[in-house]
C-alpha cells in the first residue's frame, strides 16, 4: 500500500455542489457527468494511476471511485472527496469474458471490502505511514509487518482486501523479479536512486505497478 497525498477536489466539482438549494440537493445518485468524470480523473492522477489499496495499474474504464469510509455507514461523506479513493475493480483473470451479460468475479480491493470499515483495524493509504504496516516476500506474498501495534491492522486490511490473492501476489512477482536479476551488483547509492525512481512518478505522471512491493524488497538489499 502507498501513501496517497490528497490534492484539491476539481473546481467543477465544488460548484455542482454549491448550486444546493431548498429545491434539489446534490447527492450520491444525482452525482454525474462531467463532475463525475472529473472527480474519477482527479484521482487517477493523485494516485499516479495505481490502485489505492493493490497498487496495479488502473485507468478510467478500469476503476471506480472508492468511498474509503463507505457511504452507507458514513452518509454525510457519500460527498467528500477527501474520502475517494479509485480502486481497482477486482476482476479476476480467469473471469475475463467477452459476453457483456456475464458477470464478472470481484474478488480483491474496494469491491471485495464493500461496507467493511473499522476505524481501528483498517489500514488507510491516506495514513502517511500506511507503508510500515506491511512487508512483502520475493514470491509476491504481502504479510503485516513485525511492529506488534500494527500487526492486528495490517493482517486484517490484507483478509478484508483479499490482497494476498493469487492475481495480485503473481503480479507482485513479476514485479518484483524484474529488479532482481544484477541487484547484487548494485552499490548502496545506486540502491537508493534506484529507490527514489519507484517512489515517484515518471514523466507520464504514472507510478510503477506495485512499486510499494519492489521498494519493500529493494530497502532489504540496503539493510
């Protein structure tokens, strides 16, 4: 999981919810294009076009908007966009399908969470240290860190999540294998650009693919 700094909800978005009168209301349902479609884009670039919760790419037609603390608990943020994340949908590739009546498995990440939220036990990407939680093996594996007040957190985000499933751990791997091949030759400095590279965007505003897994794995080489 990487840390996502929030920017400033889009302007449009701020005034469809200020034409608010003793008439109409702006709410969840009534929530469409172009706001909508701004809001989604807003996050995507935030979030350098990774999930919020796996850290796969994502794109437009490959996402949602998340309510971090869902909107059926916490009604009066069904609006805030300091509570929207995009996740990915949770698709599994075995259910890919060509038949748009078919339904499609949802098996990891804001769709397998749905209503599920406890302020104690789930681990935020909006949580400048939600990173530390976790560790991650060279297999793809993702497992709660070793800090005992944070274990209970992070194993519980991860079963919530379903983030040890096994599209998302190959996807690790294969992340995770492609720095591997000549990182023993590589020097503690170049180790630590090498580092600074996956930490921040590229010139196309877009993070790596689960780059939180291959800095986990990349600090072990440096320790």
């Amino acid at each position: 999981m990487k840390f996502i700094r929030k920017n400033e909800e889009p302007a449009s978005f701020i005034a469809w919810k200020q034409q608010a009168s003793s008439e109409w209301k702006p709410n969840w349902n009534n929530f469409q294009k172009p706001e909508k479609l701004e809001v989604h884009r807003s996050l995507l670039i935030e979030q350098g076009y990774v999930c919020c919760y796996c850290g796969q790419r994502i794109a437009k037609d490959e996402s949602h908007i998340e309510h971090f603390q869902p909107r059926t608990s916490f009604p009066e943020l069904a609006l805030s966009y300091t509570n929207f994340l995009a996740s990915c949908p949770g698709y599994t590739e075995e259910t890919e399908t060509s038949d748009p009546i078919a339904k499609r498995s949802q098996e990891f990440c804001g769709q397998q969470k749905g209503a599920w939220y406890d302020a104690t036990l789930t681990v935020s990407p909006l949580q400048p240290d939600c990173a530390t939680y976790f560790r991650y093996t060279g297999q793809g594996d993702i497992l709660p860190t070793q800090d005992q007040t944070k274990a209970l957190a992070a194993q519980t985000t991860i079963e919530k999540l379903a983030l040890n499933h096994l599209q998302l751990k190959r996807g690790r791997e294969r992340a995770i294998d492609g720095i591997l091949q000549d990182i023993e030759t590589f020097s503690d400095d170049e180790l630590k650009l090498l580092i600074e590279a996956y930490k921040n965007l590229d010139a196309d505003g877009n993070h790596v693919p689960f780059c939180s897994a291959v800095i986990y794995i990349l600090e072990q080489f440096r320790a």
